[in-house]
C-alpha cells in the first residue's frame, strides 16, 4: 500500500541539506518504533532475509520530498512552500499498521536540526491500482542498481548508469530475491523486465547526465555514496513482482529513498510537484 504525507514546514523558507535521505528512513524508523520497539528493530537489524543467504530486505520506499515553490543552492534545498508532498510504500501489512499508529502518535520529524520540524498535517491511503503486464512509470526517487566489484583489494559495488547491458537483469535477480524474502518461495511466473526511455536519456544529454550521486548519513562516520538516476521505463512481465517493485521499491535500497515508481498511465493522471 501506499500513503501520501502532506507535511507543513514548522520554519517559513527553510533549508535542508539535498543529502536528506537519512533523516527521511529515520522518521519511518522512529514512527514504526513508537508503535513496535520490537518491529522496528527486526526491521532496521534484520528485515526479510532468505534463508541460507546474506540477504535481506525492508520492504519499503519513499519518495523525494515533492516541494513545488523551492530553490537549490550550494547544496541545500530552501523550502518556500507552504506544504510538501511525501509518498512512502509498504508492502508488509504488519509494517504498514505500527507506521500508521506512530505517525498518529507523533506527527513531526526534523531533518538536520530541530528548527527543521516537519508536521504531517494529512495522510491518506492512496486506492489500489490494476496490474497488468506492460506498464509505465516515472521515478519519485532515484533508481540504484549495483554489481560487486573488486577495488583496492576490496569487494566494493559498482552502479550501473542507465546504459549498461547488466542492468536489466540486474533489477530482474534483485525483485526476485525480494520475492523470495517475503513469501519464501520462487514466483509460479518469474517474468519480469525493465526498459528505459531512450529517448529521456537523449534529450537530457546520455547516461552520464543522468548518473547523480546521492551521499547518504553525510557528516557521519558511516557516510557513503550511492549512485542512481531517474528516468521513466516501461516493465513487462507477471504483474505481482510489479506490485512488488511499485511497494517495496525498484532496484536496491527502497528503504533509504531509493527506487519508488509512479504510475503513467492506468492509475494516476495528477500533476506530480517538483522534487529536488
């Protein structure tokens, strides 16, 4: 399921760091937390894991912050709307309820400092949508997808920019395993593939354009960069992993704001806000 956040900046103009990815899983976390210790503990030390494997999964993304009056300078978004749209997606019900009863419970976070409080002033479920087996969508947060590779001696990933031939498959093995952690099993049809718009890519310049570079916990011992892109892609195959995709997130690390879809066409026809 997923929810949209209406959020009202406490500060009037105020600025955030664009590197703002952290502050937003954190809020998730500690709403979660206020519900269920107990949850939000599984899921930020362990999540979903499949058996036998190092892998594991939170199941759940959200979106850049939507703010439509804004301006970006030297590396911070100033916030000149009055409200700002948020999209997070679960697909785990049990995740989905604590996440509900934390935000009723306490309906701030702040991003950076205090002063940069944020109230949730409105939230609403959006409605089901049709699945079908070809479908479009545009990217509400960057897409990440990686493949190890060796650096310095090290096994470190390496992220591939949107014209790289792995990465179809790539984004096919990672729903998959995110399949398996949630229903512990292979899906009866396991079609599933994914295909940027070529013509996007163009017009912003090629695949290097594209790339951004996203810090993640910046100014913190464990600071670390991902890199993603945003580009709209059509994705064919059984409409469960779909699903998956759209509420768990496409790609790697949905729970650091990574990987959320927006459908083009079939279920919402509504203007987006901007996003940085």
């Amino acid at each position: 399921m997923r929810l949209r956040l209406t959020l009202v900046p406490r500060l009037r103009n105020c600025s955030i760091t664009l590197s703002y990815n952290y502050y937003l899983s954190s809020a998730i976390y500690k709403w979660i937390e206020t519900s269920s210790p107990q949850h939000s503990k599984f899921l930020h030390d362990r999540g979903f894991s499949i058996e036998g494997t190092s892998k594991s999964f939170k199941h759940f993304c959200f979106s850049q912050l939507m703010v439509n009056d804004r301006k970006i300078q030297a590396g911070r978004l100033y916030i000149l709307s009055p409200q700002i749209t948020w999209y997070v997606s679960m697909p785990v019900e049990v995740s989905l309820r604590h996440l509900v009863l934390g935000i009723f419970e306490k309906r701030s976070f702040h991003i950076e400092r205090e002063e940069n409080e944020f109230a949730v002033d409105h939230v609403e479920a959006l409605p089901d949508v049709t699945w079908t087996r070809r479908m479009k969508f545009r990217m509400l947060s960057p897409l990440t997808v990686s493949v190890p590779e060796v650096r310095n001696g090290k096994l470190q990933p390496h992220y591939l920019r949107a014209d790289d031939g792995r990465l179809s498959d790539a984004i096919r093995a990672n729903i998959l395993n995110k399949y398996k952690s949630l229903y512990e099993g292979e899906p009866v049809d396991s079609d599933f593939s994914c295909v940027l718009d070529e013509r996007f890519i163009a017009d912003r310049g090629g695949p290097e354009r594209l790339s951004k570079l996203i810090t993640i916990k910046e100014g913190l011992a464990a600071e670390t960069k991902v890199r993603g892109f945003m580009c709209p892609l059509t994705i064919e195959g059984n409409p469960e992993l779909t699903k998956l995709a759209y509420e768990s997130g496409l790609g790697e690390k949905g729970s650091m704001g990574f990987g959320m879809l927006e459908i083009m066409h079939g279920a919402s026809g509504e203007r987006m806000p901007k996003s940085d």
